[in-house]
C-alpha cells in the first residue's frame, strides 16, 4: 500500500518565464493530505488556481491553467517534476503569471524538491487505473492510452532536420524519470523565433533554458542526451497527464501530439469514467480489457 506524499519544508526559486519574460519568485510549501497541487498568485492576495483538467486555459506552446481570470502560465514541468518525484500535496506560491523555466528542463524542480524533502503522509494513495482503451485523433497524429500494470510511455516524434525522426520509451518509476527524462530541456528553432516573438512567445528563450536548434544543428550543445528532444516531450507529457488530479495506471502511447492533444486526452478521460477505475497504487490486479474507445480532436 502506498500513500501521499508532500514535502517536508519549503523549497523556492527565482527565475524568468520562457514566454513572458516576466521575473517570478516561486515558493513550494508543503500540504496537507488530500490538497493535490494547488497554485496561488501572491500578487493577486493569494488567488488559488488549481492543478485541474477544468481550470485548463487555451493550450497552443505551453500548458496553461487560468480561473475567474487569473491566469497560471507553462505549468507542465513542474506538475511533471511532482509527478516523477511523487508529490502528491503542494501549494504553489508566484508573485506573476509565469513559472519561471530555469534551464529549460524539469532537473531544477526535481533537485529542489528532493532537497527540501520527502514526507509520507498518512492518506492511502488512489490512482486512476485505465481499463479501457481510449485513442485521440487529430489527422496523422494519434495519442492513447492502454490497460496496463504500470505507468508507462512511449513517444515518437519526426520534426524537421536535423531532429528527424526519434522514440524513447520509458515506466515511470522515481529512479527512471530522474535520470531517464527530467534532465530533457525544451527546444526551438532559430528560423522560427521572430515570428514567435510576434506572436508575444519565447520573450525570456536564451541559450541558458532552451536548445536552439540551426539548421547545422543545436547552437549550445552538447545534448544531455542523443535523443533528447523526444524526452523532453515526454516530460511535457507527464507533467500534463498530471492534470486528472491522481496518479495513472496504464500505458500512453503517443506520435507526433502535443500539449493539446495531451489535454485532450485528460479530458477524455475526466469525462468518460467508464475507461478507469479508482485502485489503490499497489493493487496489481491484471487490468481487464474491455471495449476501446476512439476519439477525433476536433478545431
């Protein structure tokens, strides 16, 4: 039986947003029990947003949460650092709209968490466990998720050269997402960064938080990893999963998605309670495979 955990004393952090370029001071507190992870704007007198598919905002580069209007802004890697770690309960306090990104990958989180510390908290631990097949659709790409055992993902990404084609695969025990995935940086094309910047993106990207990539290739290499680019979209992924508000049993599978077709499928699963049952973590009862589900993303 596993239970919940929180950590034991507060972690922070000051930073800049990858988007906004803003400066953010960040404050990880513990929690009690049965809190899930919950994001408070300190400049808005302590405005609560929480880390929940419903409080979802418009998804396009990065995963957002916005309600009554305030806005929580690049959420997805420290919602994955919590999940890799196995932080259950923590409060979030920003003093703006943006996490701050750091180096780009969720490494900083992780060594902040793991140095404030773990604590087991006295809550049994329940997790979604997928009986269901369920697939999202948008043209040639595709994401599901599958009965399973355990938490498990598999990613394949094709961008242009000189990324290509790549896939990684990985279960997601602590010990694997922080050598295997956490140290995996976001990344961006250089021919693509004025228009984003039109488009009010990528105002704090630098050498220092993100892997810039040329057509020679990254302009501040060398790679953590080989394969790098397709672990950091898993990282993505974990930290967006997050947003069903428990852990997943289950296997995702998933080709060429993002982070809406990441949400999508959060929200599939949310609204459809026929594709999953509440399980204790460490109930290992074979999953029963029923029918499948298949579902077309749409606008």
């Amino acid at each position: 039986m596993s239970f919940e955990q929180t950590i034991r004393s507060t972690a922070q952090c000051r930073g800049i947003g990858l988007h906004s370029g803003a400066p953010v001071n960040l404050l990880i507190h513990p929690a009690p029990a049965g809190t899930g992870i919950v994001f408070r704007r300190v400049d808005l007198d302590g405005f609560a947003v929480e880390a929940d598919i419903r409080n979802l905002a418009k998804v396009s580069y990065a995963t957002s949460l916005m309600k009554k209007g305030v806005l929580i802004s690049t959420t997805e890697h420290l919602l994955s650092a919590f999940m890799g770690t196995g932080i259950d309960n923590a409060i979030v306090e920003l003093d703006n709209l943006e996490l701050p990104i750091l180096d780009g990958s969720a490494q900083p989180f992780v060594d902040m968490l793991l140095a404030a510390g773990l604590k087991q908290q006295r809550r049994r631990r329940v997790c979604m466990r997928v009986v269901r097949k369920v697939e999202v659709r948008e043209g040639d790409k595709f994401i599901a998720i599958y009965p399973a055992d355990a938490y498990s993902v598999e990613y394949s990404i094709n961008f242009p050269a000189p990324i290509g084609r790549s896939a990684f695969e990985v279960e997601l025990s602590p010990a694997l997402y922080r050598s295997e995935i956490a140290p995996a940086r976001t990344f961006g094309f250089r021919k693509d960064e004025q228009a984003m910047r039109n488009m009010g993106l990528v105002r704090g990207a630098s050498l220092e938080n993100c892997i810039v990539m040329s057509a020679s290739g990254p302009e501040n290499g060398p790679l953590r990893f080989a394969d790098e680019f397709v672990r950091h979209k898993i990282l993505d992924l974990i930290g967006d999963l997050a947003l069903v508000g428990r852990r997943i049993i289950g296997r995702v599978v998933a080709d060429r998605a993002g982070h809406a077709m990441h949400t999508a499928l959060v929200q599939t699963l949310v609204r459809d309670h026929s594709v999953w049952e509440e399980t204790p973590e460490e109930d290992h009862r074979p999953a029963a495979i029923d029918a499948e589900a298949t579902y077309t993303l749409r606008g």
